[in-house]
C-alpha cells in the first residue's frame, strides 16, 4: 500500500473543502498534475479512481489522497448518488511516496537560535479504511461550515487546527493497519535514555532493562530515530546541557556531571563536534539573547 511520508516541520497546511454528491453517470472531475494535494473520503456510495496506472474503488467509510503531480481521471460514472468530502491540502517542505516495511526519513536537526529542533515524519496511507469514519466525517463537515467564515484570520487558523485532526485520525487508521516492526521497542529504549540520561548506561544494561538483545535494540532505533541508542543518548545529553548553560550559573564541568558525563574534557569535545563551539562559548553567545 502506497504511504505518502511528510518531513515537518512545516507542516502540510490546509487551502479548501466542501462536500459534494455526485449523482449516478456522473465522475470525479479529469485533472493532470493540479499541484495540491486531494483528499476524498467517502460518506455514501463508490467513487471509481485511476491514478498513475493504479486503480482504486473508494466506497463508504475509505478515504484516498490523490496526488499533486500525477494525472487521475474516473474511469467509470458512480452507480449510486455518491456523497463524499473532498480537501485540498499541500506543504513547502519534503515529501516522498514509500511502501510498507520501509523506513521513516530520519529526523534532520534544525538550528533555532539557541537550541537544535528535530524534523519528524507524518506518514499517512494514499488509501485507507478509515478507523473511526463517524469522527473523520465530522470533522470535515466542521471544515466545510468554516468556509463562509474563511476569509476572517480566527477561521483560517481554525482550519489548520481541525485539518490536522483529520491528519491524526488518517495516521490512527494506517497505523491500525500497519503496526511498525520494532517501533515500540525504540520508543522503549527512547524512554530510558531519557528516564537514565545522567547515570551511566551500557548496550548491556539497556537490553537488560528492556529484555531485548541489544543489536535489536541498535537496529530499531536506526530505522525509527536514524541514529544508535548512544547516539540518541548523546544527543539528549547536550540538549539538556544548552538548557543548564543557558538557565543557570553552573561551572562547565558541574554541567557536565549533571547530563552524564564522567570527564568535562569529554563533554567539551562532543559539545563542540555538535555545536561547533566551547560550552563557554555558547553561554556567552547567548547570554543575552
């Protein structure tokens, strides 16, 4: 099943709605390479879609995001009065088409100013049954009645918010779908690096804890986080480390004892392969920010 994966932030945005009956005979409309994205989820009756060669028939409570760059066309009328909603979304930032068992783009790090954000993955499937239908239709029907109010700021930033409810509830039926192989168990480790991050903690010791080989554990993290659990570990570290070099008044090297590590020299080193500046340095940088 294709998934279509979404590197955020920025976050796919919202650009219109509505709902729309089409009445038997009728198709969905011919359109090549429309540039946005169509979300269709049907409430009753069958929408009979072709996209780049593959052939879909969207029946009551499924819904299917066709895409902006590929052509899709009906290739036969409904045969019942077909009531579906319809949502045109897009987003200025990566996006790829991906297959099941593949995995997530890695997250990249992003500077902000003092601190370093991570991008994550949204996947959501190109065609799915959706797992609460009801909640998905009520939803879209509250985008739609928002439209006549679209041209006031309040209503389009209402939009975004409900728009990205449906993008949860799209998730929540892929993932029913498709339990990730070894995502739980990265998230577990995830939660003890973070939980252990100023005491000491070995490959053996995090199997131990989680009654995983550690080469599992190893692996599962690469696919869901991109990086090993030391990595993720070290990471984490000098996150919280920024937060006590900016937040109090405490010496380098107490700093470095309370994320974890042993020698300060060490911690000045990977602070400075990651930030590409001294502990001290990056205090004073922004100091007075």
């Amino acid at each position: 099943m294709p998934i279509l994966e979404f590197t955020s932030p920025p976050l796919p945005h919202y650009l219109a709605s509505g709902f729309c009956i089409i009445a038997p005979g009728r198709k969905h409309p011919n359109r090549r390479n429309i540039g946005v994205f169509d979300l269709l989820v049907v409430q009753e009756g069958c929408i009979y879609i072709m996209e780049g060669g593959d052939y879909y028939e969207v029946t009551a409570g499924h819904a299917i995001i066709l895409r902006p760059d590929r052509h899709h066309y009906s290739p036969q009328g409904c045969t019942t009065d077909t009531a579906h909603y319809w949502l045109h979304f897009n987003t200025t930032g990566a996006w790829r088409e991906t297959e099941e068992g593949v995995p997530v783009l890695p997250s990249v790090p992003i500077e902000e100013k003092s601190f370093t954000m991570q991008t994550f993955a949204i996947q959501l499937p190109q065609f799915a049954k959706l797992l609460k239908p009801t909640s998905v239709y009520r939803t879209m029907q509250q985008l739609g009645e928002l439209e006549k109010e679209s041209h006031r700021n309040w209503a389009r930033w209402k939009h975004q918010l409900l728009f990205q409810q449906v993008l949860e509830q799209l998730n929540a039926s892929l993932q029913a779908e498709m339990p990730p192989p070894g995502a739980e168990v990265a998230d577990q480790a995830a939660s003890y690096l973070r939980q252990h991050f100023k005491q000491s903690v070995s490959a053996q010791s995090l199997g131990e804890a989680l009654n995983f080989h550690p080469v599992y554990i190893a692996r599962c993290m690469q696919r869901e986080f991109g990086c090993s659990p030391f990595e993720y570990l070290l990471r984490y570290r000098l996150e919280q480390a920024k937060l006590l070099l900016l937040q109090t008044d405490f010496p380098v090297a107490r700093v470095a004892e309370e994320v974890g590590f042993n020698q300060a020299a060490y911690f000045t080193s990977c602070f400075v392969k990651m930030e590409g500046l001294t502990p001290r340095a990056y205090r004073k940088r922004f100091s007075h920010a």
